[in-house]
C-alpha cells in the first residue's frame, strides 16, 4: 500500500530526511517530490524563515507484492494435504493432554482453513498467538507434502483470531485518537501480516491518520502518522 506524506525543512534535504526518518525508510524505498523548492526569493521575504516541502511515497513492497501474486495462483492437492493432517492430528491426538479436542479442515480460497476446539487451549495459543502462529506454519509444512506447490494453513484455535481481529481494531481507534491528541506517530510492536492488514484495513479509511509497515519479517511493524 503506498501512503502519501509530506515534511518539511529548511533546506530538501532536511525535508527530505525528516520525512525518511519519521516513515523508517531508506531512499530508495521511496519517491520523492518537491512541492516548494529553491526558487529565488523576493527582497522582502529574506528574513521569513525558508520552509522546504516535500512529498514522500513510499514505495510498493515488490517482493511482497510477488508473494502475493504467487500466492493468488497457488494450486494444490486439497485431498493430499487434507490427508496429510488428518495423519499428524491421529498421531498428535494420542500424546496431548486434552482429550476432548476437535478440529475441522476445510478449503477456502487458496488456503487450508484448520479449525481447533477444545477447554483449556491457552497452550497452544500462547502470550498473543506465538504457539498457534509457530503451530500454523509446522501445519503448513505438513500439508506441503509430496505436493507442488506449497500449502499455506489458516490456523484458529477456540475463536482466537475472530477475539484478536477485534481486540486489534478497538487498538487501531485508540492509537488513532492518540496520534491525532499527540501530533506524535506510533510504532507498534512486531505483528504477523495478517494482524497488520487488521490495523491497515481498519484505518484505511480514516481521514486524520495514514498506516505504513517498515521493517523486516519476522519483525516488520505498523507505524501510525498523522496524514
């Protein structure tokens, strides 16, 4: 997603810099436009204080952007990975704790949606989702076997995400106020993709503040600033 600002500064370059510095971007992540630039200056105005503005978009993530695309044209084997699971669930059921728990796999879209029910699951969600995130991806290596291409899981367990999707959006409109009170933009903590397209979709829309994510995965995060 590309987010127009604009800084400014006394000279473009410090424009130019303060801009980079308050997206956390590099150079050439970004597209730069002068909006005030260096013309000359009439007689009178050589005591007022220069102020520089510039634009700065920030540039489509294109690796990202070949993911996705890739993504979007993933075919797999449904029964295979279905059966795959089905195999690690029989076998992992045995040694757990739990003996009441339930699951359900599904297809949905280009995914494999794992469904996990049961009292007292805590454990395998973890402190915000980190068991069930670094569950999700053993699942998808699973599902991945003996097939093409590879599988990615959905992975939820007792309404988790439907319960942080919601807890991440009432988190997006308090930042936003605070950014909006403050004049000052926020930097939350490392999220998982899909709980940045929570905070970036929820806000997309919003008039006062713009959302960008900077940073590498597994430690990329969501930085809120005031348009």
């Amino acid at each position: 997603m590309e987010e127009n600002n604009i800084f400014e500064g006394k000279t473009t370059n410090e424009a130019i810099e303060n801009g980079l510095k308050k997206l956390g971007i590099k150079k050439d992540e970004a597209e730069i436009k002068v909006l005030d630039s260096t013309d000359k200056r009439s007689f009178f105005s050589i005591l007022t204080p220069r102020v520089v503005k510039v634009q700065i978009v920030k540039k489509e993530d294109k690796k990202q952007e070949k993911v996705e695309k890739k993504e979007a044209n993933v075919e797999f084997d449904f029964d295979k990975a279905k059966n795959n699971l089905d195999m690690f669930f029989e076998e992992w059921l045995k040694v757990i704790p739990n003996k009441n728990i339930t699951y359900s796999i599904v297809k949905e879209n280009i995914y494999v949606k794992v469904d996990i029910n049961g009292d007292d699951l805590n454990y395998l969600i973890g402190h915000r989702g980190d068991v069930l995130n670094n569950l999700q991806i053993i699942l998808s290596s699973i599902a991945s076997k003996n097939q093409e291409n590879k599988v990615k899981v959905i992975l939820n367990i007792c309404g988790y995400k439907e319960k942080r999707e919601k807890s991440l959006e009432e988190l997006a409109e308090k930042l936003e106020k605070t950014v909006v009170r403050t004049k000052k933009s926020i930097t939350l903590e490392p999220m998982t993709a899909y709980e940045r397209k929570i905070i970036h979709s929820k806000l997309q829309n919003s008039k006062k503040v713009v959302t960008t994510s900077i940073g590498e995965e597994p430690y990329r995060k969501v930085v809120i600033s005031l348009k």
